[in-house]
C-alpha cells in the first residue's frame, strides 16, 4: 500500500503542475482578451472545452461525467480570475 500512495502522490504532483501550466495560459488569455476586447465568459468556448474533456475522457477510459463536473469547476474559476483583470467582464 505504501508504493501504490507513493505513485498516487506523484501522480498528484504532476497534475498540479499541469494545472499551474495551465493557469499561466489562462492570464496570457487575459491579455489577448483585453486588446481583442473579449468578456471574460465565453460560452461556446466553455461548451467546446466541456466536450472535448468528455471525449478524452472517454477515450482513456475515465468517467466522463467525473471529468466534466471537475473541468467545469475549473472553468468557472479561470472565468473568475479573467473578469477581476478584465474589470468585471
């Protein structure tokens, strides 16, 4: 059981990595949505990313519903973090 947390932990760090990764693209999107003067919220985006982390899932063998319900929290938190730069958008 020891070896199994270890790598269960490692696998962890490496997801948080990739979300820290993935948060930097989130303020670079910031920047390219205040010249392009974008809102913050854009639902078809939301939708399409929606779908894609479905679909992956899928493929990977993962539940799908579990994939959207965490991908959808993280969308709504980079949406957050986009309007208080964006100045409310």
């Amino acid at each position: 059981m020891k070896d199994l947390r270890a790598q269960i932990d490692n696998i962890d760090a490496d997801l948080i990595a990739l979300l820290a990764e993935r948060s930097t693209y989130i303020d670079r999107a910031v920047d390219l949505k205040k010249i392009e003067n974008l809102p913050a919220r854009t639902t078809d985006r939301v939708e399409e990313v929606v779908q894609n982390v479905r679909r992956l899932s899928q493929a990977q063998g993962l539940d799908p519903q579990l994939a959207e319900v965490l991908w959808r929290d993280l969308i709504e938190w980079a949406i957050a973090r986009e309007a208080v730069h964006l100045g409310g958008s």
